[in-house]
C-alpha cells in the first residue's frame, strides 16, 4: 500500500488505479443498508441475505468504477494527463490536470460518468425484463439497475463537487466568459443541496407519517458535509486558478540589469544606483561575454550577483575585484520568456523554483526583469 493513498491495483489510461482504505468502510455500509432490500427482493436466500448484500455491493463498485473510467477517458481524449482513478469512502474520483480545459471539454468530461450509469442501468433492466432463470440473478439485476439509475440522477443533480454542478460550472463558464463565475454558481447550488438532502432525509419520512431512520439522517449528515466542503474547496481553488490567469510580469517583476562577467564590483555598484531604484532591490545578472563557453550564447544570462556578497566587498578590493567572484551561477531553467504570463508564467516559475529563487525575465535576449518565486506565491 502506498503511504496514506491506497493499493495501486493496476494502470488505466496511463494513471494507477487506487483501492482507498476507505473504500472497504463504503463495502461494509453499503452491504448492511443492502439487507434489507436483498431480503425484500429475494426472500429465499435467507442466510445468505448478507453475502446477496455484498455482491450487489460490489456490482455497484464496478459501477462505479466504469463511471470513473469514462471521466479518465474522455479528459484523456481531450489532452488531459489523468494522474489517477480511485475508488474511495464516496464511490471515487478521477484527477487529471485541467489546464487545456474549455467550457464544452469540461462538461463532457463531467456528463460521460452518469452517462455511462445511464446505459448500465437500461442494460440490466433489460436483462432483469429478459431473465427467466434465478431469482438471485434477477434480484442482482433489478437492484443493479436502479442503484445505476440512482447514481446517475444523483451525480447529474447541478451543484458541485457532483458531475452535475460541473455542467453547470461550465454552462456559466460558457455564457459569461468566466470559469470562476461558473465556479461561484455551481459551488453555492451544491452547498444548498448539502442541507436540502439533510432536510429530505428528515421531512420526507415525517410528511409521509413514517418515523425518521436515525442511520439514514447520520448518512446524509455525512454525505451533505463532504459535499458542502467540497463545494468549499473547489470554490478556492477556482480563486487560486483565477489569480494565476491573471499572473502578469509586468505587475510583478523587479528592476534587473545585464552585466558582463568581467567588469568590477565598484562599477557593477555604480551600474545598480544608475538604474534609479535602490541598490539592494536591483538584481544584478552575469551575462556570456562576446566569447563564451561552448553551448552558451553570448549576451545569454549565466549568474547571478549576490547583493550581501557585493556590499560586503571594502571599497579598495572593489576598485578591482571581477563582480563573478560574488554571484552565483544561474541555471537555464530559471532564464525565463518575458511575453509568459497567466498559467504558463505559473508554471516556469514552479519548475524554476527548486534550482533558483529568482527567474530572469528576458526579451528578444535582453534582461527586462527579475521575478522571485516568492512574489509569485504572495500575488495568489
């Protein structure tokens, strides 16, 4: 078992399938709140009532797990790169990254899981109408295709996190440009349909004049706070989105400035106060002279100048001092495309930020700015 993930129990679309311990907790709810409707259906399998229970139970999983598949599949299908399937304590999820997403490729990624219910569902009750042999078959069959049904309307319901509250996020997305509006909507309709079921599971029973099943209150108490938290969770991570969209260089870069390797600490100060802004907030960038080591391009930055460094040097030994004896040098990956912004902006800063604090923003060869990885994670 992977640490506090699950048991990879095999690999689809190029992700792992995971079996969540919480999973097996689901089984044995399930099962126990199975029983009674297994022994309704098919009263002759007496004591074997529990086993009937966990076999309907894991045809639902199946189910559920075909339903997973479908959402990895189509994002597959769409330029998605699945990271994972998992079957958990709420049936299952399936992550991919969304960064190519649209308004239409997001809802169809969301409407193909109930969908594939929707056919599991007509199948089985076609073969409950058909079968003319066990009535075990038959009850398997009859419960298989309304819980399918069943899960179906559920995760069509339009409110987030379900599959439903996708579309809608979509469909908002689509009409007004935003995906954090989109966002916004599906979140609180999901939040009102957290309470709403935990009200339904109250009055449904206490109108009709049934008494109310303390379990049944408990499960929808349960399954209401995932789906208010969850709605929580995708709303701040739709503002997080939103912000990194609007990641601009412009806004968030420093003064920087170009000097060649060669030239002296005292004039590399000099070049720093020329700038206009205080010394310490310029960053000072080491660039391949006009004959650089082989595979860098002359003007190419190749370091950095450590400010501390600069002003520790005395002023006798900065007359000349080379500025390459106080830098640091400065890897490839963090020499990033100043036109960047949004998402793509995003995510060179993240690959460059293990190797440097500082990416050197640059156009058309030239040094333009400076961007530290830390005013990239304040500005979300």
């Amino acid at each position: 078992m992977e640490k506090r993930r699950g048991w990879v129990v095999g690999r689809i679309a190029g992700a792992p399938v995971l079996l969540k311990p919480s999973a097996l907790l689901m089984v044995g709810v399930l099962t126990l709140l199975f029983v009674p409707t297994v022994r309704t259906v098919s009263p002759e399998l007496g004591s074997q009532t529990l086993l009937g229970a966990f076999v309907v139970v894991v045809m639902l999983m199946v189910s559920v797990f075909l339903h997973e598949l479908a959402h990895a599949f189509a994002a597959r299908a769409h330029g998605m790169v699945v990271q994972e399937l998992a079957l958990t304590l709420w049936g299952g999820h399936t992550a991919y990254t969304d960064t190519r997403s649209t308004p239409r490729s997001s809802a169809v990624i969301a409407v193909v899981g109930p969908l594939t219910n929707v056919v599991l569902a007509a199948l089985a009750w076609f073969a409950y109408q058909a079968h003319t042999g066990s009535s075990a078959v038959a009850m398997l069959l009859y419960v298989t295709a309304y819980a399918n049904a069943a899960v179906a309307i559920f995760n069509l319901l339009p409110g987030l996190p379900l599959d439903g509250g996708q579309v809608t996020e979509s469909v908002v997305w689509a009409v007004t440009g935003s995906r954090l509006s989109g966002t916004v909507a599906a979140a609180w309709t999901g939040r009102v349909l957290a309470v709403a079921l935990v009200a339904a599971a109250i009055a449904v029973p206490t109108l009709g004049g049934y008494r109310v099943e303390l379990l049944v209150v408990v499960w929808a108490a349960i399954i209401g706070s995932f789906m208010w938290t969850s709605a929580t969770a995708a709303l701040t991570q739709s503002r997080r989105r939103a912000k990194i969209d609007a990641l601009d260089p412009r806004l968030l870069a420093r003064p920087a400035v170009a000097v060649s390797a060669d030239v002296t600490v005292e004039r590399a100060r000099e070049i720093a106060l020329a700038v206009g802004a205080e010394a310490a907030q310029v960053q000072l960038v080491l660039v391949a002279g006009p004959q650089p080591e082989a595979g860098v391009a002359a003007g190419q930055p190749v370091g950095l100048v450590d400010h501390d460094a600069l002003a520790a040097v005395p002023d006798d030994a900065a007359r000349t001092a080379p500025v390459w004896t106080v830098s640091v040098a400065l890897p490839t990956v963090a020499v990033v495309d100043a036109a960047l912004s949004g998402a793509d902006l995003f995510t060179a800063v993240l690959h460059a930020a293990p190797h440097a604090p500082v990416c050197i923003l640059v156009h058309d060869g030239d040094v333009v700015g400076a961007l530290h990885a830390t005013d990239v994670a304040r500005s979300i």
